[in-house]
C-alpha cells in the first residue's frame, strides 16, 4: 500500500526560510520505509535556491518538474512549490535521471541506458514508470516512451513534459527544467520507477464531442515520428485545404486553436481509444505536430473552449470519485488548456479542487506535454503522449 501526504513551500526567496518551513511541516508527516515526493514548482523557487535547499533537506529523494501554474489540496495559484510524497513499507521508489541529451544526436541510447541502470538497481520490473521530459526541438517524448516500450512492454508510463510561462521557444526553453534530486535540469530525462504490491489506475480527459467540428475527414497514410505527411494519399497540408480546413495559421496560432483526434479503433495495435494531437507548423508539405503520428488512424478535427475543459476536467474527477477507494491522484494538464480558458486561467483548477474528495490526496499542475497509457493489458501498455489534455494516475 502506498500513502501519501501533500505538502507546499509558501516561502520563494530565501532558502534558509523555506528549509524552516519545511522541518516544520514535515513534523506531521509519517514516513514508511521507502518514500519519494513528486514536485511540481515555479522557476523562480529554483532561481532562488529555494529549490535546491529544501531538496537537499529533506530525507528522501525528488523528482519532478517546472510549471506555470498549480494547485495542491486546496491551494492553487502560479508561484507554488507542492511536494506529493509516496511513501510505503511494501513498495519501492527509485529515482534517477539520464545524462545531458543531445539536440542534435540520437537520445534514445542515452534514455536507455538510464532505464536499464535505474531497472537493474531496483531488482525488479517495475510496475509504473513515472517520466519527467524536456521541451526540445529536435526529440520528442514519444521516442522515449517506445524507448521504455523496447525494454518493459508492459510497463505503464505516465508522466510530463516540463513547462514555463515563456512566450518564445527560447523563453519557454529557459525555465523548462527536469527535476531530480537537488538537481535542476536541462535536457534530461528523469525517472521514478515504482515497484510492489500496487496497480496504478489512469484516467484521461481530452475534447468532448461537441468540440469535434470535422469528424472522420480521413486516414493517416504517411507520417514519421511528429510529421504529418499523407491523409488519404495526399499531402497533409492540402488534404486539409480540399476538405475546407485551412492550416495557414498555425504556424502562429498551433496548439491554441485547433486540435487533431485520433482514432484508433480500426488500427488496434496502438490501443482501442484516441488521443490529441495539436498541428504546430506546415512545413515542407507536411504538418508538424507536438507528438507522435500513426499511420492508419482516422483523423478528427477538433476546437477545444472554456466549457470543454471545465467539463471534461469534472468528468475525470467524477470517474476517479465513482472508484470510491482513490487516496492519492497525480494530476497532469496541458497548458494549452490553460490558454483555452481566455479569461478565466484558474478555472480548471478551480473545479477540481472544488470536487474532490477531501481526504485525497492530490497535486495538478499544467505541463508542456501528458505521458500516460489509453490501455493497459498484462502483456501491453499502450503507452501514448497526448495534447490538449487532462491526466491523472491513482494510487
């Protein structure tokens, strides 16, 4: 059995203070024999040192990333530092982060390398692989979940890709940090791999069917990793101007106006369900998206809004609720749901807190991608990264 608490650091500019705070705190909380704390936190916390204080005071180990905005148990808010701690007698968490990945090399070796270190410590496979993943350019987390995949094809991973309140690429870039231990990085991959007596469960919310403009417009018949290449046969960029969807703006706009469904339904191999997919840019005839393409899914338009995030932000809340036995949720959402809320930002983390259950134990924070399984069988997790969408993992 796993347990947890949730607690968070109020103090942001002096580390001495927020290490105070937090011997204080961590008076009411019990320890097991084997405990990690998932973070979630503002940059300036890590700008300041208050960071790397207080993970180098606490007994156990950190994993995590940065973000633009959360909420821990009923505090939500942009400069927040929450801490999810795990802890257990009967399961075991390891942490670990690869080395520096390369923009312009292959990571896949070096992510592997990490997995199989962090695997071999451990002594057993594990049975949830929680990943922490960098904004870059050149590599996608796609390609290190099938990295995982090659390795534990059974294995769920659930996780985020790091965020910051950056405009640009290179404002984004420069607060997105991987967080592991006392270390604040750039780019790595960070693991926490979780083994026991336990079965994690998943939960995911995307874009309702009245969000859904073009149903069924066709079949992805040419793609490589994130490119676009083919629907039905016929370049991606003018497939989509012969069914009447213009694409010109994305290359502005991207992951704040449209959204790309796939089905899988017909091609199961990928996992009976759908995922997002947000079109960032056309370039040379094709679509770039923010993640994985599937040749042989069945391609949907969508346009998310206030009310479809809201909404399907409580359905998650609810389906978790209706288990009845859900005493810790990890919560992860895309910030470009954040940006669809226009005016009202707080929204979506005001209805989650607003209907959870009180006495779970929760954390939410918004992130620059969502990692986490659409199926799970004994012999497969069908391991996906999504966007535009809500996450979350009980435990």
């Amino acid at each position: 059995m796993i347990k947890s608490h949730v607690i968070t650091v109020s103090e942001i500019d002096e580390p001495s203070d927020a290490v105070a705070e937090i011997r204080e705190k961590m008076k009411e909380v019990e320890l097991l024999k084997n405990t990690v704390g998932i973070v979630s936190v503002h940059a300036e916390y890590f700008r300041s040192g208050v960071y790397a204080a207080v993970a180098s005071e606490l007994p156990f180990p950190l994993a995590g990333i940065s973000t633009v905005a959360l909420s821990a148990n009923g505090e939500a808010g942009m400069f927040m530092f929450s801490i999810l701690i795990l802890t257990s007698d009967d399961c075991r968490f390891l942490c670990g982060h690869s080395d520096t990945l390369s923009e312009e090399g292959d990571s896949v070796p070096i992510v592997k390398k990490c997995y199989n270190d962090l695997k071999e410590k451990l002594g057993e496979k594990p049975k949830l692989a929680i990943m922490y993943a960098p904004v870059m350019m050149s590599h996608i987390p796609g390609e290190y979940i099938d990295t995982v995949a090659g390795i534990d094809p059974s294995v769920p991973v659930f996780g985020a890709v790091a965020n910051s309140s950056g405009q640009t690429i290179e404002e984004i870039k420069e607060d997105c940090r991987v967080l592991c231990g006392n270390e604040i990085l750039y780019p790595a991959i960070a693991f926490v791999l979780v083994a026991g007596d336990f079965s994690p469960e998943f939960f995911i919310g995307s874009l309702t069917q009245e969000a859904v403009v073009m149903p069924n417009v066709g079949e992805i018949t040419k793609a490589e990793k994130n490119k676009l290449i083919e629907i039905n046969n016929v370049s991606a960029p003018e497939f989509f101007k012969k069914v009447g969807f213009e694409l010109s703006e994305t290359s502005n706009a991207g992951i704040l106006t449209s959204t790309l469904m796939l089905d899988f339904n017909n091609k199961s191999v990928y996992g009976r369900g759908t995922i997002s997919r947000a079109p960032l840019l056309i370039m040379n005839d094709m679509v770039i998206c923010a993640g994985n393409l599937y040749e042989g899914a069945v391609l949907s338009v969508a346009f998310s809004t206030t009310e479809n995030v809201v909404r399907t932000a409580r359905d998650v809340v609810e389906k978790i609720k209706e288990k009845g036995n859900a005493r810790t949720v990890l919560i992860y959402s895309c910030i470009g749901r954040r940006i669809g809320l226009m005016s009202e930002p707080m929204k979506e983390m005001e209805t989650i807190e607003e209907i959870m259950p009180k006495e779970t134990n929760h954390t939410m924070c918004y992130v620059g991608g969502e990692l986490c399984p659409i199926a799970v069988t004994p012999e497969k997790a069908y391991n996906h990264e999504h966007n535009q969408t809500i996450i979350a993992c009980v435990f």
